[in-house]
C-alpha cells in the first residue's frame, strides 16, 4: 500500500514543508500529466515528497522570497524583459507565461526527465541547453520497462548517470550585464581534483524504494540538500560536511585550519551567500575571555568572513547584478585548507569554541531588497567544533 509509506517519508523528509499534503495523500485522483508532478506522486511517492521540499520545487518568484526581491528589484531598474531571462534557469518549461500553472513548477520532474540532449557548450544555459524528448516520454537513469507506466520510457540518459552534465546545464555560471562573473560553480569543479560527481553528494542513496512503481529498495534522493536546508527542516548536517575544522590552541596563540570538503568553492553559488567563522575563547569555568569580533566581522577580523565583495566604479560595495568588480573573493577554494590565526589571547582561555554561522544573502542587502521580516534574511548556525589548550 503506498499512500500510508508515501505519507511517512513526507512528514520525515520536510518537517516544514507547506500544510497541505499532495493530492495523492488525500485520495483524489490527479490525471497524468508529464508536466504536474502531483500528478507523479501516487507512484514515485518518496521521490515526489523529497523534490517537494528541494528549491527546485520552489525556484518561482511567487514560492522562493530571495528570488521574488532580487527579480523585483532588478526588473524596477532593468525593465520587465528581465523576467524571461531569469526564467531560462528557474522554470524552463515555461519561459513567457510567466505566472502560469506550468511555470509555477519550477525545476520539475519534467524538467529534468523529459530530455533528449544536453547540450554543455560555453554560454548555452538553461531553456537553450535543454533539448525536451517526445511528449509522454521520460528518459531516467535506468531505461525501465515502461509497460505498467503511464509514460512512455526512453534509454537511460548519460546526462543523468555521469551526476554532472544536468546540474551543470544550470548551474555551471552566470555573469552579470556588464559581463562580471557572480555564480561560478562549474568552473570551480573543473578545478577540483578527484572531484565526487555532484550527484553523489547532493542525490545520496537513500534506503528504501523511489515509491509504489519502483522495482528497487534504494533511490537517490530528490531532496537536492544545499544551505537552505538550515532554514527548511532545520537541519544541520548536510551544510556541516561542507567543511572540516583542526585547531590549535598554545601560549597566547590559536590557529584553525579551514578545510573544504566540496567539490567547488565554498561558499559555493549564488554571490551573497557568507560563512562566518567566530571563535570564543573560554576558561574552565565558561567565562568568556576572548573573541575574534564582537560586532563587525568585516571590520574587526576580516579573514573569518568567507564571502565576495561586488563594488561599483567607484570601489563602493553593490549587489552582484550591478557591479562594475569583483573586489573580495574570500571564500574557500576546491581542495583548500585555510588558515586562519589570532595572537595574544588572554593566559586564562583553555578552550576555543567556534562557530560557523552562515548568511543566505548578506546583512547590508537585506534592507535593499526589504527582507528584513524575513527568517531567510537571518544567520543560521551550519557547524561548531572546541579547541582544547594543548600546551601551556
Ligand atoms: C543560468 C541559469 C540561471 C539564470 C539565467 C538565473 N538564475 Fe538565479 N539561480 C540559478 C541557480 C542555479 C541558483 C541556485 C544557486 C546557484 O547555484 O547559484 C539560482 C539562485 C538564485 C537566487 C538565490 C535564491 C535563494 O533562495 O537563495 C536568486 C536571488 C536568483 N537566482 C535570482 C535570479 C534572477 C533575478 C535572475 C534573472 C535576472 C536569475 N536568477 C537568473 C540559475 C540561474
Ligand atoms: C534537477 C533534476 C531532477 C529533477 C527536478 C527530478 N529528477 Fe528524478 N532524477 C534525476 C537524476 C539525476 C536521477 C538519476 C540519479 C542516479 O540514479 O544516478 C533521477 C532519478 C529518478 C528516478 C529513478 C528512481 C529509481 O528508482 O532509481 C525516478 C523515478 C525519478 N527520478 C522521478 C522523478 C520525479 C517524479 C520527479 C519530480 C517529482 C523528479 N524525478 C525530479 C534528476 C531529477
Ligand atoms: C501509474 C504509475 C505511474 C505514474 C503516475 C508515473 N509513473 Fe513514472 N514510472 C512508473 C513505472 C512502473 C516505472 C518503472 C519503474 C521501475 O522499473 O522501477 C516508472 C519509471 C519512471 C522513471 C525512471 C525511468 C528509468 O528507466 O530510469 C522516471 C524518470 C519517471 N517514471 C518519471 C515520472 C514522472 C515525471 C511522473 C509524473 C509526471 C511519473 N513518472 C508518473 C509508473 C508511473
Ligand atoms: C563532495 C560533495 C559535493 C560535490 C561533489 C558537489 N557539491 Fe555542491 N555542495 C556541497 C556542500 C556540502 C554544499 C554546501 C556548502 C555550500 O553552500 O557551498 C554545496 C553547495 C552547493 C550549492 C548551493 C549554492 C548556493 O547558491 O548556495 C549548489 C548549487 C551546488 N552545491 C551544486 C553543485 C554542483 C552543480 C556540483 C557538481 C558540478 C556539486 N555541487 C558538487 C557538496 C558537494
Ligand atoms: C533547469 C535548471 C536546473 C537544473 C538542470 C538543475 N538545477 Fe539545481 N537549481 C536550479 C535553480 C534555479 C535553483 C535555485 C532555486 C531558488 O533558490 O530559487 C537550484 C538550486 C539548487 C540547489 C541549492 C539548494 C539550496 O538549498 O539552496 C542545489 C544543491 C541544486 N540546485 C543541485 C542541483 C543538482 C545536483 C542538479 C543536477 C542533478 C541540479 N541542481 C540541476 C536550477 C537547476
């Protein structure tokens, strides 16, 4: 029976996911529709919940409110033809329409499964790069028998097994009107040594089959897990593997070492995202002694602040669309280890508690793009770790 299991891995999956369940779980019927995934749920149950609770079920203006503010704001100022534009990437399917159902979608299930090419050629991005298969047809990695579907399936597809063609389809780069560079994931990548496909860490295997039709007892997750997944579940441990943390704490010294376990810069992405790294230095009895800032990291210790800085002509911050430069580009690099020190501790701190908090879009846009209200516009904590003194 897959309604009940189906149920059991929504609410498992996406604590937070929005109150009303799909239809599948409600016993009405939705007719089969390659382009409605509700209408995918009643058999590929676990795959449905999981891609409902990823940003590529929420990558429309109206479903994601970081997006909705830049593309309003970007559109007061650059005019409405940006809208298709954006739409390229974040809901191909549909890129005049613009408020429709389909469009609405996001990354759907189509998006990525009715495809007959993927074309990876510089410059060729989303909707262009995105070549879509027969009608009724879906293509996936196993090139089932398509017998008991009510789809038609196709030869499994090279773009999806390697893990990488796909997602680099949308996510390798973008550059803003005056040609400046702000997402560069894929040429981060191909910098990357013995790089992992993005698919094993960001679709891990997962126990348990991808719902009712399924022939296996495993799938690879669709919860596409990245840094909103400290805000959307409230759950720490994906964003934690991003990193590794060794310390050192001696005299009146302290030194961490910072080291990226991704394949790709770190942050990684889209431009405002920020990792700060705060270290508090404690005697035995939890007082504290010591601080690498109090307020102002940028000011007060710079090299915990992993982040880009975008200025304008005359060198004064802006956001990325708008920038003339790159000024800052402090974050981790593929395969970097970090170092990051402090001198003249007090004598009485025997332990370091550090702190990595991370910003989805940084503290002076907030008040631009008006998201003040908005839980998404403040820090969440993505890893900690404790430095004990090691020598006097
Ligand atoms: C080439 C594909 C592509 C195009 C075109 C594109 N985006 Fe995106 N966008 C992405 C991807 C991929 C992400 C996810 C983060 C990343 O990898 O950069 C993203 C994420 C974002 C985010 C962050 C959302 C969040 O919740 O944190 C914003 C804001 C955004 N895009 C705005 C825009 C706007 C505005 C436009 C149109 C002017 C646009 N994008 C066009 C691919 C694209
Ligand atoms: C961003 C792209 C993307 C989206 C969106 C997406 N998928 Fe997938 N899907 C994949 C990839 C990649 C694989 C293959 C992973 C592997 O096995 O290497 C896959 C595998 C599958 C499989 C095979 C599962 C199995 O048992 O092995 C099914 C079924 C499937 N997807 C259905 C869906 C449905 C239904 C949706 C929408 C609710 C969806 N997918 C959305 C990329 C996507
Ligand atoms: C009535 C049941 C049913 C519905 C509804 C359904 N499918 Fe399927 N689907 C199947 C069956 C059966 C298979 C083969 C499963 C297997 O062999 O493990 C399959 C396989 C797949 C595969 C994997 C193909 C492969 O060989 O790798 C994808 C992708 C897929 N379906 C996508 C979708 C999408 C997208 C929707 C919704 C628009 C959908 N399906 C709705 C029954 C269904
Ligand atoms: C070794 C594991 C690993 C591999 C391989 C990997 N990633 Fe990531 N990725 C992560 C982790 C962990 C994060 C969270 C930290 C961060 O945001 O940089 C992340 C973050 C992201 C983000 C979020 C960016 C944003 O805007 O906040 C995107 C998009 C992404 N990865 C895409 C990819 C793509 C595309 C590939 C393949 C070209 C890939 N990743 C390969 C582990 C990996
Ligand atoms: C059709 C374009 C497209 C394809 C193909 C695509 N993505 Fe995305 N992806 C997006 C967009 C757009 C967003 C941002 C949505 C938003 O935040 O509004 C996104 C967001 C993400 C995120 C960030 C989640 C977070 O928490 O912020 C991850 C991770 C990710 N994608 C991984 C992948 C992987 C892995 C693949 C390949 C299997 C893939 N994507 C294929 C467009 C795409």
């Amino acid at each position: 029976m897959p309604r009940p299991f189906a149920l059991a891995l929504l609410l498992s999956a996406c604590p937070s996911a929005p109150a009303e369940p799909p239809p599948a779980e409600t016993g009405a019927e939705v007719a089969f529709d390659l382009d409605n995934p509700e209408s995918c749920a009643a058999c590929h149950g676990a795959i449905h919940a999981e891609w409902q609770g990823s940003m590529h079920a929420q990558a429309h203006h109206d479903k994601d409110p970081i997006y909705h503010a830049l593309r309003s704001f970007r559109m007061e100022r650059q005019g409405e033809g940006i809208g298709p534009k954006c739409a390229s990437c974040h809901h191909p399917r549909e890129t005049e329409a613009l408020e429709s159902d389909l469009a609405k979608q996001g990354v759907s299930c189509a998006t990525c499964h009715n495809l007959d090419q993927v074309k990876r050629e510089e410059g060729v991005q989303g909707a262009e790069a995105l070549v879509w298969g027969e009608p009724g047809v879906v293509r996936g990695p196993h090139g089932a028998d398509g017998s008991a579907a009510p789809h038609g399936i196709g030869e499994a597809a090279p773009w999806l097994t390697d893990g990488v063609t796909l997602c680099l389809a949308c996510h390798a780069a973008a550059e803003n009107p005056k040609g400046v560079a702000t997402c560069t994931t894929g040429a981060e990548y191909a910098d990357a040594k013995d790089a992992a496909s993005c698919t094993s860490c960001h679709m891990p295997e997962v126990e348990g089959p991808s719902g009712s039709a399924s022939t296996r007892e495993s799938h690879r997750s669709h919860a596409f897990l990245g840094p909103h997944s400290l805000w959307d579940g409230g759950n720490r441990a994906f964003m934690g593997s991003a990193l590794e943390i060794e310390g050192e704490l001696k005299g009146t010294q302290a030194r961490l070492t910072l080291i990226n376990k991704t394949s790709h810069g770190f942050p990684s992405g889209f431009p405002g995202r920020v990792a700060i790294i705060q270290a508090v230095g404690m005697d035995d009895e939890g007082n504290v002694h010591w601080s690498n800032f109090s307020k102002d990291p940028m000011a007060e210790d710079p090299q915990s602040v992993l982040n880009k800085v975008y200025v304008d002509d005359e060198g004064k911050p802006i956001l990325p669309p708008f920038a003339t430069k790159l000024a800052r580009d402090h974050r981790l690099k593929p395969d970097e280890r970090r170092e990051l020190s402090w001198t003249d501790l007090p004598e009485q701190v025997q332990t370091l508690k550090v702190s990595v908090r991370f910003h989805l879009i940084p503290p002076p846009a907030v008040e631009l793009l008006k998201l003040q209200d908005s839980p998404l516009a403040h820090p969440r904590p993505m890893k900690s770790a404790r430095i004990d003194r090691t020598e006097p």
